[in-house]
C-alpha cells in the first residue's frame, strides 16, 4: 500500500491502490485549512521518502492553486529520534498553516504538539478533536492513541 501518485499512473496489470494519493490528501487537508482560517503562509516538513517529498511537491502544486504562499519547506531522514531542530526553523519563518508529510511517531507527535499554536486530529478523515498544542498533549484520547501513555 502506498500513496506516492505515480504508483498507479504506471499501467502495471497488477497494480491497486487502496489508499488516498498523496494529491488527495494535500487537496483535502489545504481545503479544510482554508475552512477553519485564512492562511497566506505555508510552511512544508516533509521525510526524505516517496511519500514525503511526492505529498510535499503536491501540497506546494495545490497551495499556489489557492494563493497560499510557501515560506518554508524542510525534509529530514526518516527515523530520526529527534527534529525539534527542524521545528524551530520552521516555526522562525511564523507560517500561519504548517504541512507534515510524515510518520508521527509518538516522540514526533509529543515534539510537534510541544510547540504547536493549534492542531486538529483526524481519523478516517474527519476532524475529531482540535485544540492548541498544550491542550491536545494534556487531552486522555490523545495520551492513549498517539503518546503510548
């Protein structure tokens, strides 16, 4: 399973997709963005992988589509245990919207909340819980399914 969008633009015989492409999901989540606020800025953290840099390159397509700015765009290795570094260059340039094509792991997630302004849950595509940082680290259904705790 994966999301990169030229997986399927192949034409192999045996080749489905069961997931969202990468496009897919840089349109659904720069549309709700807009509805929730009106950002002009945009930051993107993306990991050196297919998924990373194809979901960045689409988030970057489909922001100058709606007039969203790009201010910022960072990639880091897979895997790495820790890139608070990253996050306070990103969070330096005040982007009103950052863009994550990544894998949160718990210590990902614990660090992104850590100095997040606000950020939105979602499961199955909806927007189950929202908050600032501080309010989502501190929040039970958080703990449990996203910190391991």
């Amino acid at each position: 399973m994966a999301s990169k969008d030229d997986i399927t633009r192949q034409n192999l015989q045996w080749t489905f997709r069961l997931s969202a492409t990468t496009n897919d999901y840089a349109t659904i989540l720069l549309d709700m963005a807009t509805k929730l606020g009106k950002p002009k800025t945009m930051a993107i953290i993306s990991e050196n992988t297919d998924f990373g840099t194809s979901g960045a390159k689409s988030a970057k397509e489909y922001a100058a589509k709606k007039g969203i700015t790009v201010v910022a765009e960072e990639a880091y290795s897979p895997g790495s245990p820790d890139y608070r570094s990253t996050l306070a260059s990103i969070k330096a340039k005040n982007p009103d919207l950052v863009f994550m094509t990544i894998l949160l792991v718990e210590q990902n997630v614990y660090q992104s909340l850590h100095i997040a302004h606000r950020a939105y849950v979602l499961e199955t595509g909806h927007v189950v819980l929202s908050g600032t940082g501080e309010q989502l680290l501190n929040d039970e259904h958080v703990k449990k399914a996203f910190l391991g705790m």
